[in-house]
C-alpha cells in the first residue's frame, strides 16, 4: 500500500503498477458534510491491480487539483475497466474533471448490478458479499471516519485499501463462478 501525496509519486507508482493493468479496483472514502448542507468531496481514491497486491491511495486532500495532477491521472488511468461497489456516490464526490475522464474514458464496473443480475438475489452489502465469497465480512468501522484529518490511522488505511482490493478479488470470483 503506497499512500501518494506527490503528483511525482502517482506518475512513479501509476506507471509501475497501473499502467498495464486493465482491470482496477476502485474506490474512495469522504467525510458526509451533506447532513451540515456543505459540499462532499473525496478525501482519498483507492486504487488496488487486479491481483490486490499493490494499492495506491490517493490522497486527495492534500494532491493539486491543477492541470500536472489531471494530466498524470489521464495519462495513467486512460482504456481502464474499473471496478468498484455502489459507484454513483464514489463519482459523485471525486473532482468533476476527474470523474468526467473515468465515466468517458473508461468502463465503470459496478458490482453491486452484477452481482444482482448473476444471482438474482436483493442488494446485499459490500461487507455481505465478502462474507458470502471469502467467509469473513468485511469490516466497516472505519467506514464513517474524519477522512479529511491527516495523518490518516493505520486502521483507516487498512479498511481503504481492503476495499478497493476486494473489489478487484470479488469481481474475479463472481466472474469465475459463471
């Protein structure tokens, strides 16, 4: 797990472990501000290969959003397949240039719809599913932390990176049991 917070270490890291791959677990963590009426916006993306063996957290609080940050994320993350559970509040929230670029330039892999076409089963939770293809629920207690407080726990680090590897690792499974 690299938590990246220099433009120069997502072009590193990006092109190491993400530049060959097509498929990317994904995911992102913020703090809910609807409830006070302030805009959300995305504390950190999660990144994970498709193996769940490298993670790259994004963290967007304090990278640039300027035009060096946007170009090295389009240059990395251009033709991808990303993979992630409940994606409509994880776009929401992500900086709109960002969030325009994955919708147009990549597919949007939502496990939620595929696992509900693939067992004709109700919605279930992310933690649910895990439980039912690794034995174990994923935690969530982390789930609802300060995300914008740096540094980040470890504890926090840990859930955020889990997520988006389970990601990748539950879209192999299900595609497997087909």
């Amino acid at each position: 797990m690299i938590f990246i917070d220099y433009i120069e270490n997502l072009k590193l890291y990006g092109e190491k472990y993400f530049k060959n791959s097509e498929f990317i677990g994904f995911d992102s963590e913020w703090v809910d501000k609807i409830k006070f009426k302030e805009k959300t916006e995305t504390a950190i993306v999660q990144l994970s290969d498709y193996d769940g063996k490298n993670v790259l957290i994004l963290d967007m609080v304090n990278l640039p959003k300027n035009n060096n940050f946007i170009n090295a994320f389009k240059e990395i993350f251009t033709g991808k397949k990303f993979i992630g559970y409940d994606l409509k509040d994880d776009l929401l929230n992500l900086p709109n240039e960002i969030m325009a670029h994955l919708q147009e330039k990549n597919e949007m892999i939502d496990l939620q719809n595929i696992y509900k076409i693939s067992t004709l089963e109700s919605t279930k939770s992310f933690s649910e599913i895990c439980k039912e293809f690794f034995g174990k629920p994923l935690c969530k207690y982390e789930q609802c932390s300060n995300w914008e407080l740096r540094p980040l726990r470890q504890s926090q680090l840990h859930y955020a990176a889990l997520d988006a590897i389970y990601c990748s690792l539950l879209f192999k499974k299900i595609i497997e049991k087909k």
